[in-house]
C-alpha cells in the first residue's frame, strides 16, 4: 500500500472526530484535497489557500538564506577576524562558517515561531471543529526575518502566542482579521520588551559579551545612528545589497526587490500597494529635505539627523522595502479597491517616514504606519465605493434628464 492510500485510510478513521481537522491540515500539506466538484458553476484552478500561502514563503526564503549568512558575516566583522572591505561579492561573506552560526541563531527562531503559532492554531481549530487553517504558514516565515537575531526565544514564543490569539483567533481566524498577526507579534515585542527591539546592542550575534567590554561594540542599526546624529559608515551599496546589521530578513534590499517581483508576477502581491508606499515614503523625504535645505531646523536638533538624509535614501535603510513588499500587501488587512490600494499605500510610506523622523528613540515606523493603515483599510474602501456611487448616480441623472 502507497504512502498516499494509507494517509487516506487513516483519515477516513478519523473523520468526524475532534482530531479530523489537525489531520486534514497534515495529510492536504503535501496532497491535494480529494474532493472535487461535479455539478454547478465552479472557478476551477490548480491553487489553494495552502498554495498561495507557500508561494510567498518562497518569495522570502532568499531573505532568510541572506540573513543567515548575514548573522554570521556581522559577528565576524564586529569581532574584527575579517575585514569589511572584502564585502557582499568577497569569499569573506559566503563562508560556512557564517552559515553556521546563521543557523544557530536563525533556525531556532523558525522553529519557535512555526511551532508555538501552529500549535495554536491546530488546538483552536480541534476546539471549534473547523479546519486548519493556512494563514498561518505565511506569518510564521515574516516573524523571524523582522526580529534581532539575539531575541531570546521565550519572548519569541509569548509574543507569538499573542499574536496569533489576540490578533487573529479573537477575530475569527485566517480571513477575519483587522491586523496583520506577524506586525501585531512585532508591536507586541516593542511595548513589552522594548530594549530588546529598539537596536540598543543586539543586532550583531555575540558582538558585545566577546568583546570584553559593554560599549566596546555597539549593534546598533543605521537608523539609529542617524537618529543620533552620527556619522554612517556604510557605503551606499552594503545597504543596498544588505550587509549591515538589522533584523534577520529586511537588510537585502536587491532580494526584497526581487521578492517583489515573484509576488507581481504571480499576481499574489498588489503592484499598486508596494509602489504607492514607496511614492509615500520618497514624498515625506523630499518635504524633510526642503525642511532642512530651508533652514527652518537646526542642526542641533534632535531630528535633524532623519531629516537631512537624502529622501532616496530611506528606500535602503530601515524595513520600508520589506512593509511595502511582504506586509503592506497583505490581501486580508489591505484595502480592496484600486483607487484605495493607491491611498492605502501612499499613507503607509508617508506615515512610515513621519514616525522614523519624530521618533527618534525607535527610528523606525514601519510596523506602526502598516497597523494603523490596516485599522483605516475598510474605511478607505467605503469611501471610495461611496464615491463611485455617487458618480454613477449623476451619470444616472443625467441620462434622465
């Protein structure tokens, strides 16, 4: 007997009992569902929820195989055992030996979050009798590439579970939710365990207890040293191709991009979202940088490090590429409509920029300007479909007149 007919055997034993739902999200992981339709007008097509779900996964695997690499090439550097000259394209970066404690460090957090996320999901799933629900595979990918690699895994696992029950499960599950779960575990990180999000020495693995000293290395990110009014010495290119310190995911601007670009073209990923976020993002930079060339803020200011960072700039530093791509767009917390797509993602950028400016104890405003957003997607909807009625409704008086 085939693998495939025993699973099948073994799920008509269960079916009609508690634990039928579990099994099911087992046995159709790899299977397609055995049941088709016969009668009736029915969309048929060789995708899934399931499906859809994995290929995003795969539009952000090369982010987690970079960010690995990536663990281990900033440990080494903040060390000093290799030089940064040696760069993106040098043997210094793709070395087993930066694999190998990517990893260590990185695995781990996919383990936690895959883990602790799925089992909720499976226990409310045999607890309302409702299939397993897929939503979740997408999620548990975005949580470990939009953490430090440091984050201990007991902060991980709690916030997980937040997020997965307050964030989606209250709601009614995958397809009722008003938040993105992935942003609300992040947002969950940042008020509960603040220190630990905010870059203060925890980007770099191992950088600071190797070194001997607390402030012999500091893991901050680069927007935190901006938001310091400090001297940035990346070279433009190292942030573009992301080896720079930062969340274990969203460094790689060249493989976001091309990320982006695998979602477009199976028509998963809005184009309309991503490029409005950015046109959101490069327009509050420009009024920044007309601020700051007017002359109307000192350079003693707080703010003046953010704000006197050339507006194309803050395409690659930060996570406003990685919202923009893989959280933005979003199918279930977005807005609907085209028209609202464009408001929706032109705020986001906007906001996103605002919020990294203003404050600059978290320079970053990416998650909070896309959870805000989400909190407004309906609204922009109705408004946009309430205006479109009423232009119907005067080209209908019209005609009548």
């Amino acid at each position: 007997m085939s693998l495939k007919s025993k699973l099948h055997t073994i799920k008509e034993k269960y079916r009609g009992t508690k634990m039928a739902p579990a099994f099911n999200a087992l046995h159709t992981f790899l299977y397609l569902p055995n049941e088709t339709t016969h009668n009736g007008t029915h969309i048929k097509a060789a995708d899934d929820l399931k499906r859809t779900m994995n290929t995003v996964i795969m539009a952000m695997v090369p982010c987690l195989i970079f960010g690995m690499f990536n663990a281990g090439y900033q440990h080494h550097l903040a060390l000093g055992t290799i030089e940064s000259a040696q760069g993106f394209l040098g043997a210094s970066f793709w070395t087993w030996d930066n694999l190998v404690i990517g990893l260590w460090k990185v695995l781990p957090l996919v383990v936690v979050s895959y883990g602790v996320g799925l089992a909720i999901e499976f226990l409310f799933a045999v607890i309302k009798g409702h299939e397993v629900e897929e939503g979740y595979l997408v999620t548990g990918m975005l949580v470990p590439l939009i953490v430090p690699i440091d984050l201990p895994l007991w902060m991980l696992a709690v916030a997980v579970a937040f997020g997965v029950v307050i964030g989606k499960e209250v709601f009614g599950g995958t397809g009722m939710n008003i938040l993105n779960p992935a942003l609300t575990i992040r947002a969950f990180l940042f008020f509960a365990y603040p220190t630990w999000m905010s870059g203060d020495k925890v980007w770099v693995h191992g950088a600071v207890e190797r070194a001997g000293t607390a402030d012999a290395i500091s893991g901050e990110t680069i927007l935190g040293s901006y938001a310091q009014n400090n001297s940035v010495v990346y070279d433009y290119w190292d942030m573009f191709w992301g080896i720079i310190p930062g969340s274990v995911g969203e460094t790689s601007k060249l493989l976001i991009l091309f990320g982006a670009l695998f979602l477009i073209f199976t028509k998963i990923g809005s184009w309309r979202i991503i490029l409005s976020t950015i046109i959101g993002a490069l327009t509050m930079g420009l009024f920044f940088n007309a601020v700051v060339d007017a002359g109307w803020i000192s350079s003693s200011s707080k703010f003046f490090g953010l704000m006197s960072v050339p507006f194309w700039q803050h395409l690659i530093i930060g996570s406003i590429l990685f919202g923009a791509v893989f959280m933005a767009t979003d199918p279930v917390t977005a807005a609907q409509t085209n028209k609202g797509k464009w408001i929706y993602g032109f705020l986001i950028g906007f906001i996103s920029i605002m919020i990294r400016v203003f404050n600059p104890a978290y320079p970053e405003g990416v998650f909070l300007a896309i959870l805000l957003m989400n909190v407004f997607a309906p609204t922009i909807d109705h408004y946009v479909v309430q205006g479109n009625v009423k232009k119907r409704m005067k080209r209908l008086k019209v005609k009548t007149a």
